[in-house]
C-alpha cells in the first residue's frame, strides 16, 4: 500500500512518491517525513518493515494498483472533509444557499463516493491477492468447478442489471434535484 | 453440561433448524411475493397499486431476513453443502439473486415517482422480481426432494434445461400458484374496497387450483419419486405432514368460499408449510440428495461443521430467533390497520 520495497528500521513516509514494480524500487521519493511509515506500521518510530523486495515475489500483489487506489480512496475522503467543514462555514456565515459555486461543486461531488467506494475495495482484494484467505488459499487454487461460460453469462447479466439500476437512479436523482430547486 | 450434544446429535438439531427456517421462509414471503405476482393484474390505477404496495410495504424487508437466515444458516451449519449447492446451481442462483434486486427496487421504489412509464416498468418489475424469486425457488426444492444428478466423487452432471423437468415443473408452479393465493387473501384481508373484493373472488378460484396442485404434487412425490417413501415407511408418523398438507388446503378452498379472508389466509400458509416439510422430511439424512445413486448424496453429518461452530451457532440461534420474531411480530402489529383508498403513503 504505500510501496516500501526494502526492509529497513525507522521508515520514512514520502509525501510525493511513485512506485514502480518493474524496478521494484520508487522511481520518483520525495519529502520525506521521518521515521512515520514505521510510526503507521508498528506504533513506534524506530520500528521494521519488511520490504516488498524481501517478500517471495510470487506474492506479491500488482504494487502501483494498490497504491494509487489508496490514494485515489483517501485523496477522495479528505476532500469531502473538506467540503463538509467548508458547508459548516458557509452555513454559519449564512451564504450557504447563495453560494453559486460551493453548490456546483457539491453537485458534482455526487459520484466521487461511489468512487471512493470501489477504489477502497479495490485496494483490500486487489491488496490481499494472490491469496483468497491470507495464507491459507490462493486465488487459483479456489476455483470453484462453475463453466467459464456460466460465469461470464452471470458477469454480463449482472452488469447489464446494474446498468439499467444505474440509469434508473441518475433519473432520480436528477428529479429529486429539480423536484426541490425547480431549476433544471 | 451438554455432553449429550455429539456432533451428531448437532448435525441432527441444525437439520431440523434449517428445515424450521426454509418453512418459515417459505410461508412469510408467501404473501409479500404473491403481492407482487398479483400487482400488474387486480390493479386498476394507482390508487389500488398504492394499496397493494402499502400492504406489503413494511413486511418484505423482514420476511427477505428468514431467505437470508436460511442461506447463511446453510452457509454456517453445512458449508460443504452451500459450496456445491451454489456451485451446481450456479445460474438458477444467479436468477435468484437478479429477481430478490429486482422485487427490493420495484417495490420500495413504486410509490416514489409520478411517472406513468416508469410505475407501470416498476409494476412488472415487481411481477418480474416476485416470479423468477418463487419459481425459481420451487424448482429448486422440488430438485432437491427429487435429487440432483451428483454422481461418484460429488461430480455434478446435471444441466440446467434438466432441471426443468416435469416434477420441478409441477413443484415451480405449486410454489408461484401458492404465492398468489397467499397474496390475494392477504390483500384481501388487508384492504379495503374494490381491490379486497376481487383478490377475495380471486382467492375463491385459486385456493381450488392450489388443492388440485397440492395433490398432484404430493401423489406425484410418492408414487414417482425413487426414495421418496423410505424415511414414511420408516417413520409412519411422518404422514401426517403431506395429510395436514391436504386438510390445510382443503380448509384453504372452504374458508375462502365462506369470504373469510384471514382463517383461509392461515390455512393456505400452513399447506404451504406442510408441503415443504414433508419434502424435506423425505430427503434426511441427505440435504443434496444424489438422483443417480443414494450413497452420492451428500449428507448432514459429512456436510456439517465443526462441534464447535455447531454449538455456538446454536447458542446464538437460540438467543437471536425469539428475539428476530418478537421484533417482526411486533411490525405486524404496529401497521395492523387494514389499509384505505388513499392516495397518499406515509412512512
């Protein structure tokens, strides 16, 4: 999750950082906070972390998707502090229904969750392969005997089921808005 | 303290849950699916589709609970049984599972949007939902009591046109046709003007079809079915549940002619309940009964879990079921009032 490749004591967490698997090291590390990835993984910030490089390669999961997930997910969850806190001023300085633009941006704040939702699953079973029970079963060996065909007939179904949900609830959405504004 | 609690013994006492679980199921969603079954036809506008939605409106969610119970009870008590149950059954579960979003969306989603398109869409989504949730279920059971083709080894060889055949048929169609009539006298009991009248006169007509079913079915059960005798003739007290069966639904047919709505209502739920007891009386000790050869099944006491799951589910089952249907007992009461001709909706 936050792309530490070799194992090393009193950790630094980096503000600007991108990882790259391919080198299994972070092609770009920048600002530096001392000592707090350690501080986050074990409570003390002299602490050791094993580093992915240590790890048996075979299990590692995709790095970069993992990580931008994380920070796709967390990035999302401060902003929308940010909003709330920013709603809570405006309310108390009486401009919260006169404000044009922080109302815009709420509007289109609608999708970001749902967003924020999948990236955050996608860092918990994308971060948790190849195994399907940490340590106990991997992915492929949990395979269930179900024809391929089935399961992309259910894949298909499924989606084409939430897509029309999805519509459904775009439309209202829409009409709940214009229901309470009257603005189209 | 519990010494006499064996893993058998266990294994036994969850049988007997699972099957007190899928009859309650069974009967409680009766009404809330047969609501749906009925809505696009006994609906004249939106006034009577508010009425059907309202009479069912607080109640679906809980009875959903019992369907959910059943399968992680299935889930917690016979995992290995959930694996292959899901893994055989994958597509007929994957309908399931489109018709249980399908009914949740319609019916919560009904009275909150004017438009006509979209209240006759949800409508038939409700009817859509309502169907592939008791037919397929139906089917389901009705392949269970007949046994899936599990051959040496647990490998499944079944497909899925098999398992529409004509005994699942006749037991898809007893389940929707139940439903119905389930339905129609619960909103018959529920209501009140035009729309009570006629599920009432509909209920005269389909507790009679339900009868005949009833029968066909159950002769069916016995006399085509290989297996479906021994544990009867085993147990002879066992036939009483396919003879309450009957005398349920023949009290079904007389109450409904007599337009007393509620002691029919009951009686029709309880040939429900009998009919899938006495299924399931005839499939232990198997839960996935084997149709090519009765050692291939698969059984509750190598279907099982650990002593130790067994013993602290039943602890928690014991705690957490009275407490599940005071609470839902307790819905009921609370939207007791038999439900107007009027428009608005107010929860």
């Amino acid at each position: 999750m936050d792309a530490i490749w070799e194992t090393g004591s009193s950790v630094p967490m980096y503000l600007i950082q991108v990882p790259d698997s391919s080198t299994g090291s972070n092609s770009v590390q920048l600002l530096g906070i001392p000592g707090l990835a350690s501080f986050l993984y074990t409570g003390s910030f002299s602490g050791t972390i094993t580093g992915l490089n240590q790890l048996p390669q075979d299990e590692l999961p995709p790095v970069e998707i993992v990580f931008w997930s994380f920070r796709l997910m967390t990035i999302l969850g401060s902003l929308f502090i940010i909003e709330a806190l920013a709603g809570l001023y405006l309310h108390k300085s009486g401009k919260l229904y006169t404000s044009d633009k922080y109302l815009k941006l709420l509007m289109w704040s609608i999708p970001l969750p749902y967003i924020a939702i999948i990236a955050g699953w996608n860092v918990t079973e994308i971060g948790r392969q190849p195994w399907l029970v940490y340590g106990l079963l991997k992915t492929a060996n949990g395979l269930s005997s179900v024809p391929t065909s089935d399961v992309l007939l259910s894949v298909i179904l499924i989606s084409a089921f939430y897509l029309i949900l999805m519509v459904f609830e775009i439309y209202l959405i829409k009409k709940t808005v214009v229901n309470a504004t009257g603005v189209e | 303290m519990f010494d006499f609690l064996t893993h058998n013994t266990l294994a036994v006492i969850w049988f007997f849950l699972w099957c007190v679980i899928w009859g309650v199921y069974f009967i409680v969603d009766s009404f809330s699916l047969g609501a749906g079954l009925l809505a696009p036809f006994i609906a004249t506008d939106k006034v009577q589709r508010i009425q059907i939605q309202r009479s069912v409106g607080p109640f679906w969610g809980g009875n959903e609970v019992w369907l959910i119970l059943a399968v992680g009870g299935t889930f917690a008590a016979f995992p290995l049984v959930f694996s292959k149950m899901f893994t055989f059954l994958y597509l007929p579960m994957m309908l399931l599972l489109i018709g249980l979003v399908a009914r949740g969306i319609s019916v919560e989603y009904l009275h909150k949007e004017d438009n006509p398109r979209i209240q006759k869409a949800l409508t038939w989504g409700w009817f859509v939902g309502s169907l592939l949730i008791s037919l397929v279920l139906g089917v389901a059971f009705a392949n269970f009591f007949k046994g899936l083709e599990i051959a040496l080894g647990g490998v499944y060889n079944g497909t899925l046109p098999g398992l529409f055949g004509p005994y699942a048929l006749i037991g898809g169609v007893l389940f929707v046709l139940m439903s119905t009539t389930s339905g129609a006298l619960w909103i018959n009991v529920k209501t009140e003007g035009a729309l009570a009248a006629k599920a009432g006169d509909l209920a005269k007509k389909s507790t009679l079809i339900v009868l005949v079913l009833v029968l066909v079915y159950l002769a069916y059960s016995f006399m085509g079915i290989e297996g479906f005798t021994s544990n009867y003739s085993a147990t002879p007290a066992l036939y009483l549940l396919p003879v309450l069966a009957v005398a349920a639904a023949v009290l079904a047919v007389f109450f409904a002619k007599k337009d007393r709505g509620f002691p029919a209502f009951c009686s029709n739920l309880l040939a429900l309940l009998f009919v899938v007891q006495s299924g399931l009386a005839s499939i232990y000790p198997y839960l996935l009964k084997s149709s090519v050869s009765l050692e291939y099944g698969i059984d509750i006491f190598e279907a099982a879990s650990s002593h130790m799951t067994l013993s602290i589910m039943l602890g928690a089952a014991v705690v957490l079921v009275p407490i599940v249907i005071i609470y839902q007992l307790w819905v009921y009461t609370l939207f007791k009032e038999t439900i107007k001709e009027a428009e608005q909706v107010d929860y």
